[in-house]
C-alpha cells in the first residue's frame, strides 16, 4: 500500500507540539536543580566599591563603616537623622540616592567629617556642615536649609532644589570660631525662606553662580537674595533673583566681630528684577565692590543705591 505523506500543515503542527514538549521537558529538569529563589535585597550586592542601604537600615552607621572612596547607594525609604564627627576619609566616600528612588533623610550634621558627597536625597530638614573640609552637597531636595559655618573649607553647594525653612545657604562662622573658605554656590534653586536665601559672614573665596533665588516671604524682616555682612575675594555672577525685599545687600557689621567687613567682591551678569524695595543695596563700611553687567529692572524703591560710607564702589555696562 503507497505511503500516506501529511499535508504540509500537519507538518508544522506536529513539529511546533515536539518543540513545546521539548521546551516543557527541559524546563521541568531545571527547575528541580534549580529551584527557584525569593527575591531579597541581596540581589545588590555589596562590593569594595559600592554599598547598599535599605529602608529601615542605619544610614549613619553604614556611612561611618565605609571604606575609603565606596560609594553608598541608599534606597526607596525614610531614614533617621544622620550625625557624624570626627570622621576622615582620605578618598571621597559618595552618598547617593539609587537611580529613580526617593530616600529621605531626617537631617544631616557632619562635624570635622572630611571628604563626603551627598547626591540625590530628599533632605527634611537641615544639612549642617561644622568645621568640615571637601563636602559636596549635590543635586538633593532640601527643606531645612544649608548651613557651612566654623572654618569650614572646600563645601562645594550645587543643583540643589532648597524650599523653605529659616535661610536657604547660611554661610558664617560663630563667635571666634575660624572664617569659612572656598565655598562655591552654582545652579541651585533656592526659595521660600523666611529669611535670606543666601547670607554670607567672615566667608573668604566663594562663588555666587547660576542660581534661582526667588520669593523669599515678606516677613518685614528684611529678606534678601543675598546678604553679605562679612567675608573677601567674592564672585555673585549670573544669577536671577527676584521677589525679595532686596536682591542684594552689602553692609558691613564689625560689631558682629573682627571679621564682619565686606572687601573686594565682583557682581557681574545677574538680572534682578520685580524686588518690594531696592535691587541693590550698599549699605555701610563697604571696601571695594564692581558692579558690572547687570540688569536691574522694577524696583520700587532703587536699583542701585548707596548709603553710609563706603568706599571704591564702581559701576560699569549695567542696564538700570
């Protein structure tokens, strides 16, 4: 009798049933050798150069157990106040939010804590930096302000989100505490504060660029953009500040201490605008400010103006 052939459709058929037979077949054996596990955290795991924090983990413990230059990734979570003092490392250890979580954190204080980055949290509270050296502060939600303060050196304070709270960037020292040095200040957005979004005291060597500084709230209590009651060698370049009692304020206050005298400070480039009273303010034992470049525009009160005695105070190329 002359062999049946199957039609081309059986073929097929017949052939896509011993493939899932296979598949099915194969897949069983896999899975008594190896069965499958739960997921656990465990699946990052830690290297010499990364650590993982999880919510309800200690953050201020894992962080004063890094080794040098390990970088910390903090995950979705809520965390306790961070407080570390005396605390060098040689290479900068990095804290840093995991990609697309929110980690927040009560508050941060370091004191004489050397070479520390914070990247990426949501800060409730305040970031206190104490008589600290190499600390970045970067691209975090802050809602407690900044403070640098106590012969602080080297803060850099950049793309940070800082709403509301006393004063957004408080940069002083305290009593006969060391001066701060070499702060810079760039792309952040600073506002709602009832005081200043940015007040400078015996700070030497900072840089004032590319912020948003804008609705401090009318409290009558004189709330600048920047206030700057003490410190040298000072750059505010390329900023826009507006709705606040004043942009910018510049009066010495020897009577805060030795160091309360403002001298050799370049504005240049900022447009300020839309303020309750005057633009800019000098107000007193002032030496030695340029204003250059800057656009100045609805104030009520001034754009530029003098008071007191000050001395080589220059203007030049400002639209006013």
């Amino acid at each position: 009798r002359p062999t049946r052939r199957l039609s081309r459709h059986r073929q097929v058929y017949m052939s896509r049933n011993a493939f899932g037979l296979f598949a099915l077949t194969a897949t069983l054996i896999l899975s008594s050798l190896f069965p499958l596990l739960p997921y656990t955290e465990s699946a990052y795991a830690d290297t010499a150069v990364t650590r993982h924090v999880y919510n309800g983990q200690d953050l201020q413990a894992a962080i004063r157990t890094a080794t040098s230059g390990q970088q910390i990734i903090v995950h979705q979570g809520t965390y306790n106040t961070v407080w570390l003092g005396d605390l060098a490392f040689p290479q900068t250890v990095s804290v840093v939010a995991a990609q697309n979580e929110t980690a927040t954190v009560a508050s941060v204080t370091l004191l004489r804590v050397d070479n520390l980055a914070l990247r990426g949290l949501n800060i409730v509270g305040a970031i206190t930096v104490n008589n600290a050296d190499d600390i970045a502060i970067d691209s975090n939600q802050i809602g407690g302000g900044i403070k640098v303060r106590d012969g602080a050196t080297r803060t850099s304070i950049t793309d940070n989100v800082i709403t509301g709270g006393s004063t957004g960037i408080w940069v002083h020292n305290v009593g006969t505490a060391p001066s701060v040095n070499d702060v810079i200040i760039t792309g952040n957005s600073v506002s709602q504060q009832t005081d200043d979004a940015i007040s400078l005291g015996i700070a030497n060597n900072v840089l004032i660029e590319g912020n948003d500084l804008f609705d401090t709230i009318d409290t009558s209590q004189h709330n600048d953009a920047v206030q700057i009651s003490g410190g040298n060698h000072i750059v505010v370049r390329s900023n826009r500040m507006w709705n606040h009692d004043e942009s910018l304020m510049f009066k010495s206050e020897p009577s805060m201490g030795s160091g309360m005298v403002v001298t050799d400070v370049r504005v240049e480039n900022n447009i300020i605008h839309h303020n309750r009273g005057a633009g800019i303010i000098v107000g007193g034992g002032v030496d030695g400010v340029d204003f250059v470049n800057n656009t100045v525009f609805d104030n009520p009160f001034a754009s530029l103006h003098l008071e007191g005695s000050n001395t080589h105070i220059r203007a030049w190329n400002n639209v006013l």
